[in-house]
C-alpha cells in the first residue's frame, strides 16, 4: 500500500513538474509574440505617411505617449520636467536633428520633386512653407480629449476650452516640429553666434525647460523655433501665404545679431 501510494505520490509531483515547464514555456512564448505584436503596432502608429514617422521622445511626459510634436506644442508639458530629465531630452533632441531633417526632405520630395535640396539659406522656407500649408489639417477632438483639456484649466476657463472642438493631426504637428528644427538649423547656419539650448528660469516661460536658440542679443535672449513656426502655422490654417515663415525669419533676423546687416537694411 505504501509502496503503490509513493508510486502515485512520485507520478503526481513528475506530473506537475512537467505541467509547470509547458506552461512557462507556453507563456515565455506569449511573451515574445505579444512583444512582437507590440512593436509591429508602435511602427504603424509612428508611420503616418510612406517614408514618414513621428519623432518619439525617450520618455513621456503630460501624457502625450511619447509623441515629441504633441510635447512640444503643449504650452504646460515642459513644466512638467526637472531639471535632470530637461538635460537628457535635450541631449536627445540634438542627436534627432540631422536624422529628422532628413526625414522631412525626403517626404517633402516625394511630393515636390522638384525643389532644390535644402541649402539653410533663409530663401529656402519658402518653398518649404508652400508646401507644408498643404499638409495643415485639422480633425475633431474626442470627447476624453476635451474633458482631459478641461482638468488642466481653472473652473472659470471650462466653457472657452470646451468651444476648442477640434485639433491638429499627428502628421501636421509632427512636421511643424520639423520644420521648427530646420528653422533653427537656418538661423544657427546663418547667424553662429547662436546656438541650440535651453533655460530653466523663469519657470513660468512657455519656453523654459524646452529647445530654444540662444544667445540672442536681445530683452528676449532666445528664440522659439517650434513656438515660431506653430504660430505662423495656426495663421496658414486660416489663410495660406507661402512667405509667412521666411518673413518671420527677415523680421527677427536685427534680433540673432543687431550688429551684423540685415535683410532689410538693404531696402
């Protein structure tokens, strides 16, 4: 009897020592193919157009999944950032520049085969702009959207927050964020003097926190490229001119160096 229950008892334990290896295995290879799955959905959420994706930060922040557009174009997400984690997205930022200019060139050429490669003269925002006010389009916000957008405001702001229904797409927002950099680029190319940067103080600034142009010999000391462009880009939204950008750019420029001559002392 004892012999027949050891017997049993040794069947029973063999038994779950197998059960136990099948299901781990079992599982470890969920794990795996769940992996896959996740990232094969993570490239079709960042590819939004053949040859096109979206910038992703290295870590996220007011809850925008990481898309660095949506960052950069919340007035209130940088606030959000110590000065530590403000440091190592800036160093991420500057590695992002050369590749995302890239990027944009190429997409824009896709469409406009045409147009001379960029060449960081100030002229070259034209053809630039032209294009990309083909690409501004908005889409309506969810209703999560909007009540998320209202817990970030006073009580009294609710109603005018509410009568904002719709947004921006991905694809607009990311290459505005292109465009800012390449904006920059432009200025640093022409004017080196300044340089790509960051402050922390005041910390009620827009721009603290965020990748500026420094250096500027100006009251303001830096210049907004994403601020800049996501300006000129709600004015395109409404009305199209081709030279709004390169002529923000002429405006600004006894702002980079007020020494050096600028477009319109020439006039």
């Amino acid at each position: 009897m004892e012999k027949w229950l050891i017997l049993i008892l040794g069947v029973l334990v063999i038994g779950m020592v197998i059960y136990y290896k099948a299901v781990k295995k079992r599982n470890h290879c969920k794990v795996i193919q769940s992996g896959k799955e996740e990232n094969v959905i993570h490239e079709k959420e960042t590819q939004i157009a053949p040859g096109y994706t979206l910038m992703i930060a290295p870590f996220d922040f007011a809850r925008h999944q990481k898309i660095a557009a949506q960052q950069f174009f919340d007035n209130y997400a940088f606030f959000e950032l110590t000065p530590k984690k403000a440091d190592e997205y800036f160093l991420w930022f500057q590695k992002e520049i050369p590749g995302r200019i890239a990027l944009l060139w190429e997409y824009m050429k896709k469409e406009r085969p045409e147009t001379q490669p960029f060449d960081y003269s100030p002229e070259s925002l034209i053809p630039l702009w032209d294009w990309y006010e083909t690409k501004i389009k908005q889409v309506p916000k969810s209703k999560k959207e909007i009540d998320y957008e209202v817990s970030r405001y006073p009580k009294w702001m609710e109603e005018n927050v509410r009568k904002i229904t719709m947004k921006f797409t991905d694809e607009t927002l990311s290459l505005a964020l292109d465009i800012a950099i390449y904006l920059g680029e432009t200025i640093i190319k022409n004017y080196p003097n300044l340089y790509w940067g960051y402050f922390l103080k005041p910390k009620s600034e827009f721009s603290a926190r965020k990748p500026v142009i420094l250096k500027l010999k100006s009251k303001r000391m830096y210049f907004p490229p994403a601020g800049t462009v996501f300006v000129c880009m709600i004015k395109s939204s409404k009305n199209r001119d081709k030279n709004r950008l390169y002529d923000l750019y002429r405006y600004s420029e006894d702002e980079f160096d007020p020494v050096k001559p600028s477009y319109w002392d020439s006039w």
